[in-house]
C-alpha cells in the first residue's frame, strides 16, 4: 500500500513519525455514460461559459465564492504559509474511553504505521494505549481540511477514524415528526425481546455479503458471454396486517434457526458487546 500522508504523533513532547495508509475501498460495480447509438463513452469537459471555450488544466485555479457570484482566488503559495507543524502534525488533543465517542461522528477508516527511527515510540504510544483501555482524539489535516478523529488499537497497530465536526452532524429535530402515542403492550415487548434474544450472534464480518453486487455481476458476466441470466426473487413476505401475529411468527421462524445452532445459541448469551 502507498501511504497517503507522511508525518507525526504529538504525544506530549514527543514526536512519532507515522504513515498513513487507506484501511478501506469500494468496490461498488462502475458504470460509464454511453451514447447509445454507437455505444461510445460520452466525455465530459471542462467548459468556461463565459469564454465558451474547453478550459485546459493550468487554466483551473481554486476559488472560495465568500458572496453569491464573487471569489476569492486561493494559490499553491498560500496553501505553503501554513505552517508545517499544522499540516504534517497529527496532535492528540484528548484521551477518552470508546464507549464515549458516538459512532454517527465517524468518517473515514485508516491504518498507521510507524515512520523511519519511530519504531519504539510507536509501539510505545500502542501498548499503552492498549492497557489503559483508551483512544485519543487527534487533529490532523488531510486534503486541505483539518479534521478531528479518533486514534485507536486496532489489532496490533493503530488506526485513525476520521470525524465530523459537531456542527457537520444534522441535528435529529429535522426529522418529519410521527405518533409516538402508543401504547407497548407487555407481551409484544416480550416477543420484540425474544425476537432479539433469537437473533443475537458474535459479531463476525465475514458472514456479511454484498448480494446485490453479486447478483449485479452474475448479470454483467453473462451478458458478456451472450447468456441471459435469471436471478431469483426475493420472496413476497406480504403485508404486515397484525404486530401481535407477524412477532409470534418471527419468534418462531427464529427459534426454529436456533434450534439447528445449539453451540452457537451457547455462545450467544456470552457474546458481550463490541466496541468500535
């Protein structure tokens, strides 16, 4: 892997260099815009209205538009008067425990490694992250924005989770309002919680698949042999006409599952609860 940003962990008056490396990727099925007639890929251009002409690369600069209409043209050498303490300087500002940090403020997912003659330091700032039971709030500044995120173990490095801002987070009271007037019989919170009981397992990530970009592919690959592919549809499960009836059948289509799975129904009462 090539390591996105090269720098260093302020850790009180010590200075840890550190490599910065993707932890993540998509791999969403990628599509192109093809004039359909011909089958050709449509391109698509940088155009100035104003001159009516294609715009070449070392023609674009950046503009912060600070009114409607007026920018602010903004240079490589204003970009450069920043200092460098700021821009290749990841300083923890705080330590606090996981549990405290919501996961809605978590952005992007990267590895660290450490940098040349930081070995130690790094394995030094990792165990003792790992004892104390600790993450640290960092600063870091990565494609010309300075962001907050969380410093953590993972495995046996670290890795950085990029955060929102507080104010970057959409407050709840913008959601449309619904009737929250009703009344929880006890019994259908008895099944909702059976329901869940039946449903609990450890946390493993392999389980998990994209079936929709399998199935996307499956489709891709047998147009690309001349082959018409059917894929299965989902069964109808209906209208949900009664809550009390739909969980007594959940209940039961669930315990059913279970009851094929007597070793690991053993271990889902003693699975605890992960934290990111």
């Amino acid at each position: 892997m090539r390591p996105l940003w090269k720098g260093s962990v302020s850790f009180g008056l010590v200075n840890i260099p550190v490599r910065l490396f993707a932890a993540t990727e998509q791999k969403n099925v990628r599509f192109r815009y093809l004039h359909e007639p011909c089958r050709t890929p449509v391109e698509y251009r940088k155009v100035c209205p104003t001159c009516n002409q294609e715009v070449a690369m070392d023609e674009i600069v950046k503009g912060y538009e600070y009114e409607k209409g007026r920018f602010v043209v903004i240079g490589e050498s204003d970009f450069a008067r920043i200092p460098a303490e700021t821009t290749k300087n990841m300083a923890i500002v705080d330590f606090v425990r996981a549990a405290e940090v919501d996961p809605i403020y978590y952005d992007r997912s990267y590895y660290l490694a450490p940098g040349e003659t930081g070995e130690k330091a790094f394995q030094l700032l990792l165990q003792s992250m790992a004892e104390a039971g600790m993450v640290a709030i960092v600063r870091i500044v990565l494609r010309s924005r300075q962001a907050l995120g969380v410093l953590r173990v993972y495995r046996d490095s670290l890795a950085l989770e990029t955060m929102f801002y507080p104010d970057e987070v959409r407050p709840i009271t913008g959601l449309p309002a619904w009737n929250r007037d009703f009344r929880i019989q006890e019994n259908e919170l008895k099944m909702a919680r059976q329901l869940i009981e039946n449903l609990t397992a450890p946390f493993s990530p392999a389980k998990y698949t994209d079936e929709y970009r399998k199935a996307l592919l499956e489709i891709i690959e047998g147009k690309i042999k001349g082959e018409e592919v059917s894929i299965a549809p989902s069964p109808d499960k209906g209208e949900v006409i009664d809550l009390v009836e739909a969980l007594k059948a959940s209940v039961e289509a669930t315990r059913k599952g279970a009851r094929k799975e007597p070793a690991t129904q053993g271990r889902r009462k003693k699975a605890g609860t992960g934290v990111p």
